[in-house]
C-alpha cells in the first residue's frame, strides 16, 4: 500500500470516527454546557417577569392606597353621614333649590368593600346642574353617579332633578371624622389680600400646589409658612369675596385627570347642548325698511276703475296702483289682484296677502287667515285692533267670549252694525271681489 494510499485511509477512518462519535462527545460536554446557557436565559427571563409584577404589584399597591385616601370611612352610618353633607354643601354651593339628599335602601358589598347610595333631588337650572356634576366629577372621592333623571317643566320654571350618588368604603380604610382635612380662618380674609393664616393645617398637605374652599370660594395654595398659606383667589369660576374670622376652611383634591378642565369651559358648551333653552329672540325694526315706509293711504273709484294709492312717508312720493299693477319695495315684489275701497290684495308666489287701509307693507296678511269668518276690516282697518290676529287667530267675539253669526255673545244683545261693541264681529266670508258691507 502506498503512503499516498495510507493517508486517505487514515483520513477516512478519522471521519468515520468523527461522525459516530461526535453525539457521544457533544453528549459529554457540549450538551452540558448548552443546558445550562438555557437555563441561565430562562432564569433572567424569569426575574425579568417576577421584576414586572413586583413593579406591578408596586402600584397596585399605591393606588389602593390613593384609593383608600379618597374613599368614604370604614364605618357605615359615619360614611353616610359625611357623605350627605358634602353632597348637601355641594348642591347648596351650586345653586339648587329644594335640595333633599336621603340615604337609599340598596347598599352593595364586595371581598374588603361596600358602597354607600345617597339620593339627591332638587330643582334648578340646567347651568346649575352642569356647575354640580362638574364639581362632583372633579373631586378626589371614589364615588359616582349610578343614575341621573332630569324632567323639564311643562311650562316654564326649573328643572326636576333626581340623582343618585354611590361612594366606595373600604373595610380597611383609614377611619376619620371627616370627609375632608377642615380647619377655619385665624384672621379675616379681605378680597384684595392673597395671605390666608388658619387655625390648624393638620390633615392639609405639607408640599404647596393644593386645593382649598373657602366658604365658597376656591384658592389654589401657592406658598407655605408654618399656618399662613399664599394663595391664588378666585379661580375656576368662583368669585373673590371677604371671608370673616372662623370662616371654613375645606381641603379641595382634585383628580388628576381634570385639573385641566374648567367650569367656565363646560358653560362654554352649553351653547350647543339641545336641552338648554334658548334665549329670547330681540328683533331689530330696520328704520330704513321701504316696505315699513310705504303705507296704504285711500282707495277711490276712478271711472268705474277702483284704485289705490301707496305713499312712502321718508321719500315723500306716491304711488297709484290698479288691478295688474307690479309693486316692488324692498325686499316685497308682488302683483295687485283687487283692490277694494278699504284693502287692496297682492299676489306674491302661490299666496295671496291683503293690506288694509293706513298699514304699511310689512303688515301684510295671508288671506287664507280670513276663511275664518272674522271681520278683517274691524280688526285691522279701523282704530289699533291687535296686530297679531292673523297669528293668535282670536276667536269671533273678541277676547272674553264667543260671538254667533249676528255678532251676539252669551245672552247679551248684538251691538247694532257699526257701534261699540269692543270686539271682532262674526260675518259671512266674502270673496275677494266683494265689497266690504255687502251682506
């Protein structure tokens, strides 16, 4: 055998060795060490979880501590109680009348909690309203409305208003006399001051940046030097006022989520919510209005031709008008289709308008209003009858009662034609060709 010959066999019993025996070696050795780099990585994999729920567990922890500060105290009828004068204060601060707040039958329980219901009934605005549940949302208490009705009047008046309020307590939570950190003021509090000095500030933050209520005014504290506080006045709406000595001093927290959110931000909006009335209409008379200028003056017969004749009072021009005349004053175009000795009538579009004697343009009327029998001319032609008869439609007889077809009312006697009377006379309808007295 050559050595050339040699060498491959070598090489090739080598390799042989190599692969059969290679799964034995990783066995040993390799294997080992590759279970162990996994199950270093599956430990870090491990204590980066266990790391996550601590951190987890760390604010759960927080935040049924924050929970607890601003849940109602451990024990149930001291809970009901403190929660129903802050809702009462509240609803008092907000404006609403006939305020009751009583507690509800139903309270519901859960593992290391229960929750308190409070009815609150009352009559307001819906502004008012708005201002309660604005306040009621803003504030730091773990509560709620569970429901909410609000019945309009059928006229006029306030809103009826029934709301029922739920506030958590936790079995463990720490137990106190109030709702709120309370003291009073050691000095009085003119407007133009911003130095408040109190009696206590037990139960009141010790970093500046915090709510207060003063009576009815809300301060935020911008400044801390032992008991006196500086304080920025007057803000989300409420207004500076003189607070005398003793006067009530409340811890105000407000969530965090709606420092940003202002009271006058809400009334902005109530512009545009359907449920808020709108305020009452003020029209304008125009001064220059042509068609308010230009009045119906007489109306003769011209040769067998009855006609009209408009004047406009500012330029102090005349206009005379028949059967077919086109008029256009101002904004009013239309085509006179009668004119009869005490009215003239003006086809505009489909409708046809009547205008009496001594009116002015704009105080046109649909003829389709006189189908109802009333005497126009009476109401309108003669004297200061009411001008919104067309609209109102009074009933025949005037007001205060109802006249048949001789103009009597009850068991009163007819006016004879043309005399007193005081009210509208009931007639036959005319046509538009007839003339006023043709019975």
């Amino acid at each position: 055998m050559q050595r050339r010959e040699k060498i491959w066999l070598a090489l090739l019993v080598g390799a042989v060795i190599v692969w059969r025996g290679w799964p034995i070696v990783h066995g040993l050795f390799l294997g080992r060490l590759e279970d162990r780099w996994t199950q270093v990585a599956h430990l870090k994999d491990t204590r980066e979880t266990l790391a996550d729920k601590e951190i987890k567990l760390l604010q759960t922890m927080k935040r049924m501590g924050e929970w607890k500060d601003r849940s109602l105290p451990p024990e149930t009828l001291e809970a009901l109680r403190l929660y129903q004068q802050w809702l009462t204060d509240l609803g008092q601060t907000s404006g609403i009348a006939q305020l009751h707040v009583t507690p509800e039958q139903r309270q519901g329980t859960g593992p290391h909690y229960k929750t308190i219901s409070v009815k609150v009934t009352g009559q307001g605005t819906f502004e008012q309203l708005t201002t309660f549940l604005h306040e009621f949302q803003r504030i730091a208490l773990l509560h709620r409305i569970a429901s909410i009705k609000v019945e309009g009047p059928k006229t006029s008046g306030p809103l009826k208003l029934t709301m029922i309020a739920e506030g958590l307590s936790f079995e463990d939570g720490a137990p106190r006399t109030r709702l709120m950190a309370r003291t009073t003021l050691a000095e009085s509090l003119p407007r133009s001051m911003d130095a408040v000095k109190v009696v206590s500030t037990e139960g009141f933050p010790e970093q500046p940046g915090f709510s207060v209520r003063i009576e009815k005014e809300l301060v935020i504290v911008k400044k801390i030097k032992g008991n006196i506080w500086t304080v920025e006045r007057g803000i989300d709406g409420t207004a500076k006022a003189f607070h005398s000595p003793k006067a009530e001093v409340e811890a105000y927290p407000i969530r965090a989520e709606r420092q940003d959110i202002k009271l006058e931000d809400v009334r902005k909006s109530l512009a545009a919510n359907p449920f808020v009335k709108p305020g009452a209409v003020t029209r304008t008379i125009d001064p220059n209005d042509p068609a308010r200028q230009t009045r119906l003056m007489a109306s003769v017969a011209d040769n067998d031709e009855q006609t009209a004749c408009l004047y406009n009072t500012a330029t102090k021009t005349q206009t005379v008008v028949r059967k077919g005349t086109e008029i256009s004053v101002g904004d009013i175009q239309g085509t006179v289709v009668s004119v009869e000795p005490k009215y003239i009538q003006i086809k505009r579009g489909n409708d046809v308008y009547q205008l009496n004697i001594g009116k002015d343009l704009r105080s046109m009327v649909p003829t389709a209003a006189l189908s109802g029998g009333v005497d126009f001319m009476d109401a309108f032609g003669e004297g200061d009858g009411p001008p919104a008869f067309a609209r109102d439609r009074m009933p025949p007889g005037g007001p205060g009662g109802f006249g048949g077809s001789d103009g009597a009312r009850g068991d009163r006697p007819a006016p004879p034609e043309g005399e007193g009377g005081g009210g509208f006379r009931s007639r036959r309808s005319r046509g538009p060709d007839s003339l006023p007295g043709d019975e």
